[in-house]
C-alpha cells in the first residue's frame, strides 16, 4: 500500500469519526436539562408548624378585695410557694371600724325592735279595753232601749246611750289602728335588722380577706406591689390591682398561633413536638389538648390599615417535664396531623399545574409540544379552541420520562410531608419523574424532549438497578 493511499484512507477514517462524534454530539444536546428522581415507598408524615409561647396550665392572678394600704409582703417574684402559705396583708384598720360601726348598728336595731314589740303588746291591751268598755256601751244602750219602748226612761238617756256605743266603737279602731302601724314598725325594723347584719356579715368577710395566702403550689412568676403601696379593690368599669401572679410549672402548655388554612387538620389528642428557643438541642413532646374556636384578635390592624393573617390559638400541653422553665418563652410546635406508612411518594417539587385537554370519556389526551421560546410558559395548550366534546381543565401532575420525552401525568395526592408527598393514584413505584431545576420544569410541556443532567445520571442509573433488583 502506497504511503498516498493510507493517508487517503487515514483521511476518510478522521472525516467519519468526527462526523459520528458530531452526531452524536448534536443529538445528545438536544432537549431540556433536567434532574430526576426514581419514585419509592416512603413513611410519610403531614405536619403543622406554629409558633407561640410557653404558658403554665393553671395560673392565678391574685387581685384585691378591698382597698388599702399593704403593710406586710412575705413573698418575691420567683419564689416558690404552697397551698395556704401566708402572701400579704392589707391594712385592717378602717375594716376593723366598719365592723364595729356595723355592730353598734344592729344592736341599735335589735334595741328598736325590742321597743316595738313592747309597745305592739300595750297597743293590744288597749284595744281589749276598748273592746270591752264597747261591749258595755252596748248593754247600756239595750237596756236604755228596753226601757224606752215600756216608758220607763226618757229621750235624754236614750240618746246618751246610744252616743256612748259610737264613741267606743270609733276608739276601739283607733287602737286597731295604731296595733298595726306598729306591727309595720316591727317589720320595718326587722328588715332593717337583717340588712345589718347583712353588712356586717359582709364586712366580717372582707375582713378576712385583708390577709392573703396561696390557693395553689406554685411559683410566683409576677409581682405587681411593694410594701407599704395602696392595693386598689376593682369595679365593673375598673380593673383591680393585680398583685400577685402565681403559676404551677409542673404542667404546661405551648400556646401557639395556628394559621386558618391548617386548622381543620388539627384535631384534640394528636402528638406533636415542641421546640422552646430557651432551651436548644432539646424537643420536648406533647399533644393537642384545645383548639380556639374564634380567631384571635389582631390590636394593631384597625391602626396600620393592613390585612392580617387570620390564626387561631392551640394549646399543645406539654408530655415532659421543662428544666428552669419560665412563662412567656418563645417556642414552635409541630403537630403531626397524619401519618402513612410504605406509601408512593413523590417529590414536592415535582408537582406542577398544567392546562390540559380532556376527552368526552375523561381521559387525558396528550397533544403534539407546541413550539416555544424558552421564556415561554407552557400552562396553557397552543390550541386556544378545543374540539368537539373535548375540555382543558387546569390538572396537577408531574413529569414522567418516556423515551427520552417529559410526559405529564395527573396525580392525586393525599398527606404532604416536609418534602415529600403521598401519591393516591397516577404513577407507581419505580416512575421516573423531573424535579428540576424549578425554572426547567416550570417552562416544559406535554411530550418534550428532555436530556438528564449528568450529574443525574448516575443517580438515576443506579436507581433503576435499585428498582429492578
């Protein structure tokens, strides 16, 4: 072989294998760049996130009773105290007068009393007397009668008689008279009687409550007073001083902000996990234990004009026991509201929104990719008309890779997890769906060309060998 006849060949071998290379070149950059992700069964677990505050179960506000002057404080903020334990005292002395004011009243009743009753007993006596000098008067005014008709007496006498029986009689109501005016004045100072006493009793009682002591074990967590300040008694327009604050730490509750769109998957008794700002590196369990029924009030919103978010509060109480733990730490509450076990899970950011176009049976009809520029966002089809007993309907999906083509395939979707989320129906274990990047798969559409990544392809490769093993 001629040394010009092996260049020639060596030539025509170069020409072949740079156009096979270019080929293959050409048809390997041809598509979308995406990443992908073979599907598995997964434990999944749907989750609601809210924050809030750490606040004691049971707490007590401790007001006062009466108004005064504090003169004996037994007690710190941050003190720990136990059921009866004496707290403070408000100075007794103008109680102590109103009770001996209130006493001297119902002696001054009960003496008055006493002196109705006396005079009701003469008032009755005297209305016997009247009755029985009457009861005479008509005697004398029958014999005078008697006499008149056989003329033994005369007209004088006669009328005398008969003068004296209404004399009596109109005594004998004026003592009637005067027994129940003072029968009235004994029930007037009986009621008088009961209304001091009332007040007394009242007084006796607020007495004691000049010295106060704890209703619970418990830490006081707020002090509002100093000795020797003025306690002040509230009102129905006026709130009292709020003195003392005592809390029992040995339950407590995560009062978190839950937002209106996750409260119908909160329900009573279900677990969750609380994280406290105060205390790092530590979760703390618990469970659901009340759901606010109204939202809570936004102060500020009339003032800054703005829309607020609506949330309602739960209470988590918590499962465990806090170390050093104070009312009003900040803290995050996740409630698992459902959970699956062994269940298709794809990837959140796989699922997109596509207009899709749907025939008479409802069954997906998948259309040619239309041409685009790569700004262009394929949500709706390139035929703007359907035909004829077809629909387009806005359907959620993923991305399934057939032959080399993103195919959309509709899913129905049940609990999301943190990233991932259940597959009801649609696509099955071991699909291949697109997961990114989020700007790729916002711009693909139904049956176009897609290339992986090649940091994918690996991951992909031994995926698939995962799948059919």
């Amino acid at each position: 072989m001629t040394r010009k006849k092996a260049l020639i060949i060596l030539g025509v071998i170069i020409i072949g294998a740079a156009v096979v290379g270019a080929n293959f070149y050409f048809k390997r950059q041809t598509g979308t760049a995406v990443n992908a992700e073979a599907l598995r069964n997964r434990d999944l677990e749907s989750i609601v996130s809210a924050s809030g505050k750490i606040q004691p179960k049971t707490q007590v506000n401790i007001s006062a009773n009466t108004t005064g002057r504090v003169t004996r404080l037994a007690v710190d903020e941050g003190e720990r105290v136990k059921s009866g334990q004496f707290l403070l005292e408000i100075d007794p002395r103008s109680l102590q007068g109103q009770l001996q004011r209130g006493e001297a009243s119902v002696a001054a009743a009960q003496s008055s009393l006493l002196q109705s009753r006396t005079s009701v007993e003469q008032a009755r006596t005297n209305v016997e007397q009247a009755q029985a000098q009457l009861d005479l008067a008509q005697q004398t005014l029958k014999r005078q009668q008697d006499l008149w008709k056989d003329g033994l007496t005369t007209k004088q006498d006669l009328e005398q008689a008969e003068n004296e029986v209404k004399v009596r009689q109109t005594d004998l109501k004026a003592r009637e008279a005067d027994v129940k005016s003072k029968q009235q004045a004994i029930q007037t100072s009986e009621e008088q009687i009961k209304q001091e006493q009332a007040g007394l009793a009242t007084t006796r009682y607020t007495l004691t409550q000049v010295i106060m002591t704890s209703p619970i074990d418990g830490l006081v967590t707020r002090r509002n007073i100093e000795q020797g300040e003025t306690a002040v008694m509230g009102t129905m327009n006026n709130a009292g001083t709020v003195l003392l604050t005592i809390a029992d730490m040995s339950v407590l509750d995560a009062e978190v902000e839950v937002d209106e769109t996750d409260i119908p998957e909160v329900s009573l008794g279900q677990q969750a996990k609380v994280m406290i700002d105060a205390v790092p590196d530590r979760t703390f369990k618990g469970h659901v234990t009340e759901i606010g029924n109204s939202p809570i009030q936004q102060t500020n919103t009339a003032q800054t004009g703005q829309r607020q978010a609506t949330t309602f509060k739960v209470k988590v109480t918590l499962d465990e026991q806090v170390p050093d733990v104070r009312p009003g730490f900040t803290c995050t509450a996740e409630i698992t509201t459902a959970t699956k076990n062994h269940v298709v899970a794809v990837p959140i950011q796989a699922l997109t929104v596509r207009e899709m176009l749907f025939n008479e049976k409802g069954d997906l009809v998948h259309e040619a990719p239309p041409k685009k520029g790569r700004n262009v966002e394929p949500t709706v089809s390139a035929s703007t008309e359907p035909p004829p007993g077809h629909t387009r309907k806005e359907t959620e999906g993923v991305f399934v890779i057939r032959d080399g083509r993103a195919v959309f395939t509709p899913v129905k979707v049940g609990i999301a997890g943190e990233k991932y989320c259940e597959v009801i129906s649609g696509v099955t274990s071991g699909d291949q769906v697109i997961t990114g990047p989020f700007a790729n798969v916002r711009a693909l559409a139904d049956g176009e060309p897609i290339k992986l990544n090649d940091q994918n392809r690996s991951t992909t490769a031994g995926s698939r060998q995962t799948t059919s093993s």
